[in-house]
C-alpha cells in the first residue's frame, strides 16, 4: 500500500487548524497503542491542544491528504536551538515520513536541534543515527507498588516513614496548594529547585494555568512544605487514568523539589513519603516518576524507597547548523 510513496509535509506555526489537531491527537493515541510508550511529553500534547508562541507543528499526509506524521518543534531556545518530537504512524514507517519531518525541522533550526525518542525504541534509534543524531541525555521511568501487601507499605507500616511529622526536617508544615494564592510562590520556588534543569525550571504562569486547567489537577496532591511563612519545598502528585500506564490508575510523581537552601536535611524523602501515602490513600496500587539519568541524588532517594527502572528516553542531538 505504500510502496512507492512520497509523503508531503505542511508547516502550521503555533496553533494546529482544528481539523488536523483532531487528527494528530489521534495519531498520537494510535501510536501509543502500537507501541506502548507515548510518542510526545505532556508539553508537547498542551501545545497541540492550546498552541504554543514560537512553536511549528510539522504535518506529513499521504497521498489521500491524511495524516500519517507529526513533529512538534518547540519554540527558539538560546542560540537558536530547538526540541523536537514526532511520530509516525506503523504503516507508514519505514517509507520517508520521519525522515522528511526531521529534514524540515533542520531547515527550520539555526541551532543545534535535539529530538525526544521516547521509549529509546530502535527505530528512533536508527533514524536518529540515520538523520545525523548523538545521544546526550536519558530520562528514566520509574515505576514503584504501593498497594497493600506491597514492600513500600509494609516499610511505611513498620516504621511509620509516611508521616508528616516525622524526621528532622519537619521543622515547618505541609499544606495543599490553594488556586489564586500560591501560583507566583509556587513558580519561584519551582524556579530555585530546578535552575539548572532545561525544562523544569523554565515554566511560566501559562505553564502551570494550563496544569491546573487539566482534567487530573488536583489541589489536595498539590503538596507544599512552608517554613516560617516562606515556601521552601514541594511534591506535586498526579493520578493517570486506567490504560496511561497500567490497567488501572496509577499514581505520579508529577514534581518534587526543594529550594537549595533546604537542600540536604531530609524534607526531599519527607516530601516523597507524604506524597506516596497520599496516593496510597487514593486506592492506587503503583507509581510512576521520570527522573534525569545522571541525577545521582534524586536517583538514590527514589532507589531507597523502592523505585525501579521501567523505560528510558532517550534524547538526541543534531550539531549546530553550518
């Protein structure tokens, strides 16, 4: 059916037509299912709902005008550089639709561009190789049973770790984020905890609207640690429906951090514990988190409570354009 074939590729700056924002989310979902990974982050999945300033969506079509591919490129970064994400249909693999995407994406980026290969999956790998690619950075999923029976709530019920109280950190209180009243606290501290992180710590007040306008959002999960009137750590917690990551729901480590100037006394593994009791709570049976593959710390936190490795992202780098 394809043999022969030679997609096209149209460019929509900022805002999908709504036809084909119907059509990608689809593509989307078909590809997760395929392969079992989502093949774009939660930003890009916002952009095509809402837009985003300076970002193009890339659209390849066969023949019948249909929508078979789809490269979100993120809006110009310092230097020029831009991130990428794409996928393409199963049929349509292996015929030109990726690596027509990825052409126009390099035209239209003076910097480096890198590109998320989400699930590592060999054929992100080979068209990454193919295309010019290196790998530079992986993120790891982690995957964590909190259910009854499991180690983690046999640990918490011996020794009581799930406590708020408890340890010495807990100089201070943990509350629920409130909506129209910690937005620009959380930001800052949000900013602080994550300076050095190229995702985390750029968010904007659009950003954590669009977070709070999505169906999941939930401010009891929204946990904020506050120390003599000031915000000085935080876990953000998320449920996913059935079918996301599991048969079931299952609970995320959506953000947990911590200002530097509280950083080493103990309130990150406070933190995750409240959040996880809170989550086990809820009735859900296991959790997810993604964190940066050389984040040593963050990994030995996670390690000791019981976290494994699930999958990896990989992330790829194309050197600047000449």
């Amino acid at each position: 059916m394809t043999d022969g074939f030679s997609p096209t590729v149209q460019q929509e700056p900022e805002r999908l037509a709504d036809a084909d924002r119907v059509a990608v989310t689809g593509l989307i979902e078909a590809v997760a299912g395929a392969d079992g990974v989502g093949p774009v982050s939660e930003d890009g999945r916002l952009a095509v709902e809402h837009g985003r300033t300076g970002a193009l969506h890339l659209v390849a079509r066969d023949a019948a005008e249909s929508v078979i591919g789809y490269l979100y490129l993120g809006p110009v970064e310092d230097g020029g550089d831009r991130t990428a994400e794409l996928c393409v249909a199963p049929a349509f693999r292996r015929h030109g639709a990726g690596g027509a995407l990825i052409s126009r994406a390099i035209e239209e980026t003076s910097g480096t561009l890198r590109a998320w290969a989400h699930g590592d999956l060999p054929g992100a790998k080979a068209l990454a190789a193919h295309s010019g690619f290196t790998a530079v950075r992986d993120l790891r999923l982690l995957e964590l049973e909190i259910g009854p029976g499991s180690e983690w709530a046999q640990r918490a019920a011996d020794s009581g770790a799930h406590r708020q109280e408890a340890g010495p950190a807990a100089s201070g209180r943990i509350r629920a984020f409130q909506p129209g009243q910690d937005e620009a606290a959380w930001l800052a501290l949000n900013a602080a905890a994550f300076a050095h992180h190229p995702e985390q710590g750029r968010w904007t007040e659009r950003d954590l609207a669009e977070r709070m306008a999505e169906p999941w959002f939930d401010p009891a999960g929204f946990l904020l640690f506050e120390r003599d009137g000031r915000l000085v750590g935080f876990h953000w917690t998320k449920v996913h429906p059935a079918g996301e990551y599991g048969p079931g729901p299952v609970g995320e480590i959506y953000v947990l951090g911590v200002h530097p100037d509280a950083a080493g006394a103990g309130l990150g593994r406070l933190l995750a514990d409240a959040g996880l009791n809170h989550l086990a709570q809820l009735g859900l049976r296991s959790v997810v988190l993604y964190v940066d593959g050389d984040n040593d710390p963050a990994l030995r936190l996670y390690a000791s409570l019981g976290f494994r490795t699930r999958s990896v992202d990989g992330l790829y780098e194309r050197p600047r354009s000449r």
